[in-house]
C-alpha cells in the first residue's frame, strides 16, 4: 500500500498545518509526559525549545491543531505497539522453552528405559537391587513427569488439607453423578 492511499493517524501532521506548527508539534509529542523540567510535554517547554519568550503562538498552535489528543493517541499506539511487541517475544520465548523442554524429555526417557530395562534384568536375575539406585530411578521418573506436565500445562504440585469446619448432620457431599 502506498503512503497516498494509508489512512491518516491522528498524530500525523494535518493539510492544514504549517511546517513551523508540525514541527512545535513533533516536538510537544516526543517530550516525555512524566519527563522533569525541560524534558516535561508542557507547551511553555515547547516555546522554550523553539526560542519564543512567551508560549503564545505555541499555546495557540496546540489549541488549533488539538495537540494534546493527538499527543495522547501516539502515546496510546506506541504503548499498545510497545505491549504487542513484548507480547510477541513472549511467545517466541515460551516456545525456545518449550521445545527445549521437549528435548529434554525424549533424552530422560531414553535415559530412564534403559536404567528401567537393567533395573528388570537384575530383578529377573535374582540380582541384588541398590536401594539409592530405586532412589534415583523414582526421582528420574518424578522429574521427567513433571517435565511432561509443564509441556501440557497440567500442575506439577499437589497439596492437600482438611477441613477444618466441623460437620454437621446436613452436610452433604456429592462424589459422582449416575447418569443411568
């Protein structure tokens, strides 16, 4: 699309502006809001800026040419641009994360069959099975599914605690719907 047919933004400069208001204007729209002193949007910084005295013609570019929503419409866009750009790293970086974690997951599988198939082999045999070995294999198997777990979103932690209400006889619980 070329730039004669883009529809016009609101912070663009408008056919009627002269290139003395555009660029005062340019100028009040890249100051800082939450700037301090001389780096704040103010229309009196502007006149300061361009070597006016006094912020009159400043004050009345801005009030004809709505300075002050068209500054705010950039600032609106460049947060939502600003938000949609990190958003979009997000993404990319959930998904580095993601295959990586994938990754890691086939090499503990392997990893955990073989140990698996030994650890069978020795119990086939009648062989004597290290209990740190069952240690280590059952920590494996905890790390792998918890790894599985991330991959599918699903909780990696439980937690569990009674109740501390005391029940009373109309206390009702509902375990399970028969639908026959």
């Amino acid at each position: 699309m070329s730039d004669m047919t883009k529809t016009p933004l609101l912070w663009d400069r408008r056919p009627d502006e002269t290139d003395k208001s555009w660029a005062a204007f340019q100028l009040y729209r890249d100051l800082p809001v939450y700037g301090e002193g001389e780096n704040k949007r103010t229309l009196a910084n502007v006149a300061s800026k361009l070597g006016y005295s006094t912020p009159d013609y400043v004050e009345r570019w801005s009030a004809k040419y709505n300075w002050v929503e068209r500054a705010s419409a950039f600032d609106t866009a460049l947060g939502a641009s600003a938000m949609e750009l990190r958003l979009a790293d997000i993404e990319v970086y959930q998904d580095v994360v993601r295959q990586s974690t994938m990754q890691q997951l086939v090499v503990l599988n392997a990893i955990l069959e073989k140990k698996l198939a030994d650890m069978n082999s020795k119990l086939d045999s009648n062989e004597p099975v290290d209990t740190m070995e069952i240690n280590r294999l059952a920590k494996a198997m905890e790390v792998k599914d918890n790894l599985a777990r991330r991959i599918a979103h699903m909780p990696t932690t439980y937690t569990s605690e009674k109740s501390k209400e005391e029940l009373d006889e109309d206390t009702v619980f509902v375990i399970g719907v028969d639908k026959s």
